[in-house]
C-alpha cells in the first residue's frame, strides 16, 4: 500500500480555494439562500423529507447542522469538500519532479476559484 504523505504543493493547492471561498462566505454570511434551500432546511426542521431533494443530501446538511445550527455550516462543509477534492485530483496528477506542472496547477486553482460562479455555488 503506498502511502500517502501531505507536502507543501498540497497545502497551496486546498488553501486558495479554501480562502478565497470562505471569503464569500464572509462577505454573504450566512449563505445564499434560495428556494430549493429554504425548502430542505424546512424537511430538516420538520422531518418530513420528501422526494423533492436527494435523501443523502439532506442528511448531510442535517448533520452539519446538528454540528452548527447556522446555514453557514453548510457552506463551511462544501467549501472544504470542494477544496479537498480538488486538491487530491491536482496531487494524483501531479509529477513530484516537475514545477511547471505545479505552478500550471496553481494557475488554474487560482482560475477556478476566481471564478464568481464557483464560489457562489461553493456557498448556495
């Protein structure tokens, strides 16, 4: 089993989209919410969960919540699946010998979470 150390290009990698999404959280605190949000919080807060939403994704959203009663634990927990995520898909694809590619991939990290769409999603 090869084992999977953590190095400095990784750190890099989750922390720009880490910050800069957690921004947005700072600036729209608690979150965006739309429709489709208020919609799930009330199946949570009435446990009547209907087919409307995907069961898993109401759960999860539940448990965040029982962690911290506020739609920005939500957006907390989304900002750092997205950041882990994609982090692992850089560090997979990534060749340990080469800093072109890291610094390729730092670039198109700082693309991505720039982009306002992604953020906005990251906190909706």
């Amino acid at each position: 089993m090869a084992k999977c150390k953590i190095n400095y290009k990784d750190v890099i990698i989750f922390m720009i989209p880490f910050i800069i999404f957690g921004l947005y959280l700072f600036i729209f605190f608690p979150g965006i919410l739309s429709y489709d949000s208020y919609h799930q919080l009330n199946q949570i807060n009435t446990n009547s969960f209907s087919n409307w939403h995907p069961f898993l994704h109401t759960f999860v959203e539940m448990i965040c919540l029982k962690i911290w009663n506020s739609p920005a634990s939500i957006g907390l927990f989304q900002i750092l699946i997205f950041s882990l995520l994609w982090c692992l898909i850089c560090k997979y694809n990534r060749n340990e010998n080469s800093n072109k590619f890291f610094i390729f991939q730092i670039i198109l990290t700082l693309i991505i979470a720039f982009n306002p769409i992604n953020a906005i999603f990251s906190i909706t």
